[in-house]
C-alpha cells in the first residue's frame, strides 16, 4: 500500500514512509497538546506535495489557522489562495445557527451538521482531509450514536480514498468511551506531562496503533519551535 508523509521529521521513519494512504488516523489529546499543528504539518506537506487538501475546522477562523502556520514554518496562505487548500467554517456554521435559535427559538434547518454529513463538505478530486475536531459532533450523541456515525463517515473517506486525520479531543473522546479507536487504522495520541526529576512540563507522543506497520509501541518526546513540531532523537 502507497505511504503518504506525516510531513514530521523523523516520524515518517517511524511508520515505514508515513500514513496509509485513503486511511483514517485517530488523533486524540488534551487541550494545546499540540493535536492542530501536528495536522497543520500534514496539510503543509500534503500542499507541498501537490495534494488537494480540505481542512474542516470547528474551532478556529481560516484566519487564525494561516496565521498559525505562519509562525512555525508552514505558510499556507498561498495554497488556501489558489484553493489546493479548502478551510470549511464549521466554527462560524455553528455560530450562526446558535444565533438563530436565540434570535427565533427553534434549529435553522439545514445547519445542523451530523458526522456522516460531513462527507457533503468535502470537493470531488480531494486526496487529504483534516477534521479539526469532531469532538463537537458527539455533544448529543450517546456513544452507541457516535459509533455508529463515525463508522459511517470513516468507511465512506476509505471508499473515496482520502487520507484523513480526526482530531478528537479528550474530552469527547473520554466521554464516548474511546471507542474512536476501534474504527480508525491508526491512532496518536498527545500529552504534556510533568518531568519529576526537573519540574518541567514536557510533550509526548505515542502511536499506540497503526495497522499494516510495523512500529514499537514507543512514546516519543518532542517540543513545539518556531519550526514546528521537532521530534527529540531517539
Ligand atoms: N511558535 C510557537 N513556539 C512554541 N510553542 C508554540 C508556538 N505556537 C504554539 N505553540 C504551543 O502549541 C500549543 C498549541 O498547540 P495546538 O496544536 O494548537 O494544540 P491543540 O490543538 O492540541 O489544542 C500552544 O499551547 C503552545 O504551547
Ligand atoms: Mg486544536
């Protein structure tokens, strides 16, 4: 099977030449561990590689995302120009369909966004997609829901071919039971954690899944600069 990079140095060494090419990859971990900017590697690569790319964003501006890759090496305002690069404001969907419910008491039809509906979102010709997060889709699902849509929409990205990151954030992915893990081909998970002989709060990764390869079930140290992700040497 074709390998696509991870766009991280180092990482795609790791994992035999990078992800599974048309796969799903499970990407899951607290808040400002470093989840967007590890799919913000990918997209650039991706980019760089001549790849169509769709970002689905449910917490941040395409504005605030640019301006993020900017500061670490990863500019990707001239791809989001000659539109290699979609960025889908889920953000704003969900803003302006708060707003309505406020301002006329009842859901405005058409907006309500559920995880299989997505597949609606995303251009013919596209070979990678990013969904930054699909937490907010499971706030009122049960996780037998949540199973069952997110089978559906990951089973329809692997018919399509498209190589896709979910990003999940812990809490969401705690409060369905993890069960993510079990529909996706590979999984990374992030953590900051304390260093108890230096008091220091340090950046893990660790790839407890990736089928079809052949990877330790080893966690990596590694630190965010202003190029981005820097994985410390094994
Ligand atoms: N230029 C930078 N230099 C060092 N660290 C940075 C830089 N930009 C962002 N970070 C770190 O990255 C964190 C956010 O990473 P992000 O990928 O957005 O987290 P997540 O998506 O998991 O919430 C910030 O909390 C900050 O610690
Ligand atoms: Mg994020």
């Amino acid at each position: 099977m074709e390998r696509i990079s991870t766009g991280i140095d180092g990482l795609d060494a790791k994992l035999s030449g990078g992800y599974l090419k048309g796969k799903g990859i499970l990407v899951t971990g607290a808040s400002g561990t470093g989840k967007t900017i590890f799919a913000l590697h990918f997209i650039y690569k991706s980019c760089l590689d001549g790849k169509k790319c769709i970002l689905i964003a449910t917490e941040e501006i395409p504005e605030d995302i640019l301006y993020q890759g900017g500061i670490l090496g990863l500019d990707l305002n001239k791809y989001y120009e000659n539109g290699l690069l979609t960025i889908e404001r889920v953000f704003e969907s969900r803003s302006y369909q708060a707003d309505q419910k406020k301002k006329y008491g009842f859901e405005t039809e058409g907006l309500d966004v559920d995880l299989p509906n997505l597949t609606n979102s995303v251009p013919e010709g596209t070979d990678v997609v990013v969904i930054d997060n699909i937490g907010v889709f499971t706030l009122r699902l049960t996780a037998q829901d949540f199973r069952e849509q997110f089978d559906v929409l990951n089973y329809t990205f692997n018919k399509k071919g498209y190589t896709t990151i979910f990003i999940m954030d812990d809490t969401a992915y705690n409060m369905t039971h993890r069960i993510a893990d079990y529909s996706v081909y590979g999984s990374v998970k992030f953590v900051v954690k304390e260093n108890p002989y230096t008091d220091k709060m340090e950046r893990y990764l660790s790839i407890p899944k990736m089928r079809s390869t052949d990877i330790l079930p080893d966690v990596y140290k590694f630190e965010i600069t202003s190029e981005g992700i820097k994985l410390n040497k094994p």
